[in-house]
C-alpha cells in the first residue's frame, strides 16, 4: 500500500521504549512511556525539507493521528513552519 500524506503533514512510526535502562535494569510495562522519538515513513510535498522519509525525529508525545500502515502502527503529524508537532530532526 503507497501512503501519501498530503500538504504539511507526514507520517512516522514510534520508535520502541527501551526494555532495558542503560543501567541494565528491566523497565517493567507499566511505567513505560510513550516514546518521543520516531522514524518519518512518508512525507508531504509541503514539509519543510530537512523533514524526510527515514530521518529520527522528536515529536511532540500524544500529538497526532494514529493510522496503520503496512501492518506498522503508525502516526500522522503535522509539520509546517507555525504549528509543527515534529519538534527537531536528529541526526
């Protein structure tokens, strides 16, 4: 299936919470949070250009519109100059 996100908006997949602190010490599934970090999978034509398919970003936790993609759960977010919920690309 080809996704395309229209206008200002692209679509990323979470990245998994660690299962291990740095520590080493197991994190249990109930105090895991959402992750802040993701992978962009698709891109519209109106994202600002450092914005591309297979960057990590840190998005804005909770924002968002969940879809599935290719069996990937997955969200959509917006990501112009004004409003972006897509905080910071990291290289």
């Amino acid at each position: 299936m080809v996704f395309q996100p229209l206008f200002n908006y692209a679509a990323v997949k979470l990245d998994t919470a660690k299962e291990v602190s740095d520590g080493g010490i197991i994190i249990p599934d109930s105090v895991k949070s959402t992750p802040d970090y993701a992978t962009v999978v698709a891109v519209g034509e109106k994202c600002p250009e450092v914005i591309k398919v297979g960057k990590k970003v840190l998005i804005v936790r909770g924002a968002g519109s969940p879809v599935v993609i290719d069996k990937e759960n997955c969200l959509v977010l917006r990501c112009d100059e004004t409003h972006s919920e897509i905080l910071a690309v990291i290289d």
